[in-house]
C-alpha cells in the first residue's frame, strides 16, 4: 500500500491510478491532476500555499477523505470544473469537518456515513450533492451551482439547518430559470430521516436565469413562536396557539420571480399539544410573509394537510404572492368539537356568526344557514350524537372552508 504524507514544494503530481494514504495530505502551493478512473484515498485534507502559490486540484477522478478538510490557500482548491462535472469528493469518515478561510468548489460532493459539520460558507457544488448520511450546515451556507432537479442525490440521512436567526444554515440553489420539482431533504435530528423535507415545483421561468432560490427552517422554542424571523415584526392577527413551532426561509432571488407550489414536511414536536393545546392538525395550512406590506393576513391561508404524512402543500403560489418566510397555522377561529343546545344561554350555538352546513353520518344535509347552528332541524331538536359540518370562515384573501365533526351534548 502506498503512503502519503506531506508535498512541500511547488510542483505538478499526476495520478492515474489508485493510491491509498493513511495519514494526512497537504498540498502545499502543488498543481495536482488525478485523472478519470484514479482513486486518491487519505485522511485528512489541508490545501494552502507556499510563496504565494495556491494548492490546485484538477479532478476527473474521485478523490476520497476520511478526516477533516481545510483550505488555507487564496483559492477554491478545484480548478478546470467541467460543463458536465466529473470529478468527485467523497467524504466517508467519522465527523468530519470542512472548514478553512477560503470555500471549497466542488466538483460532485457525496455525503456518507455520519455528520460532516460546515465549518465556512459559501462552499460550492457544481454537480452532483449526493446525501447519504448528515450533512450539518452549522450556521453557514452551501451553494448548489446547478438548475437540475437532481442536483442533489438523496440515499439517506438528512441535511441539517435548524440553526436560528442571525445565524441560518443555508442551502442556495441556483435554479435559475428552471422548471420542475426541486428537493431539498432537511433533518431535525430527531430521526436519521430527511423529516424536514421541502418540495419545491416551480411552474413558470423565473429570471434571470442567474436567480437562486435559498432554503433553511428553525425551530420556535416554548408556546409563543418566538424568535420570529429576520425583519418580522409581529404575527398579526394569528395566534401562537394556531401556529405549528416552525419557520421556513423560501427566499426567491429573482427580477421576476416563478409560480411554485410548495410542500413543508413538519415533525411531531412542531405540533406538541402542551405547545398548542387543541390544535387540529388535519386543519394546518401554508401562511406566509409579505416583506413589502409588512404582513402575514394580506391573503388567506393556502394548501391542504396530510396529518399522516405531517406535509402541508400549497399549490398555484403566483409569484407576486411568493416571499421568503413561511409557516403553518390553523384557522384564527378556534373551532368546538361539542356543544350544549339546551337554551340556557350557554354554549347554544355552534359557530354562531358563520356559514355553516350540517350533515348527519348518513350524508343528509340538516342544516345550511349563515349565522351558525343551533343544534334543531326545521325547528326541533336533534339528538345527541355525533354529526358533520362544512364551515366557511372568511379572511382577507378570501373564504376559506373547513370541515369537521360536531358532537351534540345533552346535560
């Protein structure tokens, strides 16, 4: 087995064929080519520079590291990155870190096994970011250079944002122009799953065709949905109670901005009922930011939740409705499940003041009036039991419409 240390003066290395290096690898100032078909295995990775000449790397080959990565030198280490890249770096030791002063652009990045910690931002992919283990971007940001929709590669594991205000572990993707569905597979570490995933489709082009599309969410601590995002003053008029434990940044950098339809995954700690007491998960929709009006309420809730699945999706978001940040809330209107109709005043409508139908377990309709239920039948009361309503609850973007069961209770 052949062993590599340490290159210390300023020369050419080629590599043709497969090498295998035990301890670390420093490129110190040296133009280094590993050709297609050549596999460079070693530990640790430092590339700095000797009397001003930086450390270089043409990779058509795959270049694998079991430790850390550090780049001390003026440059981006890779160099002569193809239209197609076909270079690669696979990371495949045990917590390790990519960090240095100046960012690594990469040809393709694969992921493996356990944590690879972001240590600078603005490090670069240009093909393929393959995610088979965790990826924690540590308060920095991580670019991907290609308006493919299989820019990143998911087998398992998860990249981790979860990093708050002031701080955000970004991912930039630079879409462009583009049109198709866009992944990105966020973790909460809470599982070894990507169950913060994001789904983005844009239905339109966008431009220019330079514009990126940044993606990051953080957790809220405690009940009050606090801290809010950058630039976020207040939630308006929606409750804290309403609202699932979560932010996420959808941040379109574009003249013209695309029509998306948008899926947010959640976790079950996002929707805790000692957070939020009484929340209905199945009534969770996509509300969003306007950093122009400075409002969320300046339209109505959008999508529909898959409790089972714990995704919200938002479909047909015009682009003048498409803004950075986002969340999830139920409707403002806290809806009863039970209600007492027995005329003593108390508790005796269900909804009073809203559209409501009612339906009982066989489909009849018993009820259809504007100004709640009060629990009779052309006049007469009902039975206890269980029956069904379609309510429609306005707000300023428009009616919206929730269904669900009402209990009937006699004293």
């Amino acid at each position: 087995m052949k062993k590599i240390n340490y290159f210390l003066i300023p020369i050419s290395f080629l590599f043709f064929q497969s090498v295998t290096g035990q301890t670390g690898f420093v490129n110190n100032g040296m133009n280094i080519n590993i050709e297609q078909g050549a596999f460079v295995n070693v530990h640790d990775f430092t590339n700095t520079q000797t009397s001003g000449t930086d450390g270089k790397i043409d990779l058509d080959g795959t270049l694998i590291i079991n430790g850390d990565l550090n780049n001390t030198s003026s440059g981006n280490v890779f160099i002569n990155i193809e239209s197609v890249p076909d270079g690669d770096v696979i990371l495949d030791g045990a917590n390790q870190n990519i960090q240095g002063s100046t960012p690594f652009f990469f040809e393709n990045l694969e992921i493996k096994n356990s944590t690879k910690t972001l240590n600078l931002s603005n490090c670069e992919v240009n093909g393929i970011l393959t995610i088979d283990g965790v990826l924690d971007l540590n308060q920095h940001l991580i670019r991907i250079n290609n308006d493919a929709t299989g820019a990143i590669s998911y087998l398992s594991g998860y990249i981790k944002s979860e990093t708050l205000p002031g701080s955000l572990g970004e991912l930039e993707w630079k879409i462009g122009n583009g049109i198709g569905t866009y992944k990105v597979p966020f973790g909460s570490g809470m599982s070894s799953s990507d169950d913060l995933k994001i789904e983005m489709q844009t239905l339109t082009a966008a431009s220019p065709a330079t514009g990126s599309v940044v993606f990051a969410t953080y957790p809220t601590s405690g009940s009050l949905n606090i801290p809010l995002p950058t630039g976020v003053g207040s939630l308006d008029t929606f409750k804290t109670e309403n609202l699932a434990d979560r932010y996420w940044e959808i941040r379109p950098d574009y003249t013209v901005k695309p029509e998306v339809s948008l899926s947010f995954q959640y976790t079950s700690d996002d929707v805790d009922q000692a957070d939020n007491p009484g929340m209905i998960e199945e009534n969770l929709k996509a509300i969003r930011y306007n950093d122009v009006l400075h409002k969320w309420n300046d339209i109505g809730l959008m999508g529909a939740c898959n409790a089972a699945d714990k995704t919200v999706t938002a479909t047909d978001i015009a682009n003048d409705n498409f803004y950075s940040w986002w969340a999830l809330s139920e409707f403002n209107l806290r809806i009863p499940n039970a209600f007492t109709p027995d005329g003593d005043g108390i508790n005796d409508y269900f909804l009073k003041g809203y559209k409501v139908k009612i339906v009982n377990r066989w489909g009849e309709q018993l009820s259809d009036g504007n100004d709640g239920w009060d629990g009779t039948v052309n006049g007469k009361k009902v039975s206890p039991g269980t029956y069904y309503y379609i309510a429609t609850i306005p707000g300023s973007g428009g009616d919206q419409t929730v269904k669900g069961v009402i209990m009937v209770v006699s004293k």
